[in-house]
C-alpha cells in the first residue's frame, strides 16, 4: 500500500464527472487499498478517487475510531434517502475549512465491492452524511457548492 498525494481546493479534477469502473482488477484493488490508507492517515472519515487524481466513481469511508471498519464503494448510487440533518461538515481537499451543510438523515446506497458483486450500504447520521458527501464528489460537487454557509474563523476555533 502507498500514499497518495490528496489534491486541494482548486484543482480541475474536483470539477469533473467521474466515470464508471468496468474492470474489477489489480489495479482498482491497489487504488482501494491507498485510498484507504492515504484517508486514515489525514484522518479523513471519507475520501474518493477524483481527490487523488483519479475520474473513477471509486470512494472509501470509515467513520470508526479505530480506523478499522472501512466501507468501499465502487460505482455507488443513492436508491433511497429520508429525513434531514444539518451540520458542520469539511473535506480533506479543503484542509481548515468547514461548512454548514443540510444532508439526508438516512441513505440507502446500491454500488458494487471490489470484485463487482452488488452490494447495498444503508447509513445514518455521519454515515449518511458521508456517503452523500463523497458520491457528490463523484459528480464533480464539492461541500462548498452545497453548503448553507461556511464557518467563519472564530467558529472554526470554536468547534
Ligand atoms: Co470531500
């Protein structure tokens, strides 16, 4: 497993549609394993594969303590959603900044696992804030475009 290099505020890639994985090989799996690295290490809950360079609707999150319980998605789609939460949510592509951010308070998401086979994640509370978050990315939508407001500095400090 390696490290890769999260890209910031800024970069095009952010901006871009990703596209649908087809090839359930090596090279996917080596693309879960450093993701999953590379957002426990920025102790990230979540990261997806256009914040390391790569237009695949490919996400990880783990929104555990011990860092030990991580959710790949592959291809994931919201099928259902309810309820509404609205908090404090930030992006390791935007080191320091949070936002007000209005989510479903439940999701239910249908993607595939590493070797294709379907599989259907349903979230609550910081997981489902999570899974829409990082699907967003996958459509080229950060926080920032959805937030209500950002947090100013002294509410940062704060938090
Ligand atoms: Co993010």
């Amino acid at each position: 497993m390696a490290l890769r290099n999260i890209v910031n505020d800024g970069d095009p890639i952010l901006k871009k549609k990703c596209r649908p994985v087809e090839k359930f090989d090596r090279k996917l799996h080596i693309l879960l394993d450093d993701m999953a690295e590379t957002m426990h290490h920025a102790n990230g809950v979540g990261l997806a594969a256009p914040q390391v360079g790569m237009l695949r609707r490919v996400a990880v999150i783990d929104i555990s303590k011990e860092q030990n319980d991580i959710i790949e998605l592959v291809n994931p789609k919201i099928i259902a959603f309810s309820g509404e939460q609205e908090g404090n949510e930030g992006c390791l592509s935007f080191p320091g900044q949070w936002g007000i951010v209005k989510r479903p308070d439940y999701v239910k998401v249908k993607a595939q696992d590493r070797f294709g086979e379907e599989i259907i994640v349903e979230g609550k509370e910081l997981l489902a804030r999570a899974l829409c978050h990082e699907i967003d990315h996958l459509n080229g939508v950060v926080f920032k475009q959805v937030a209500e407001r950002m947090l100013t500095r002294k509410e940062i400090e704060k938090m």
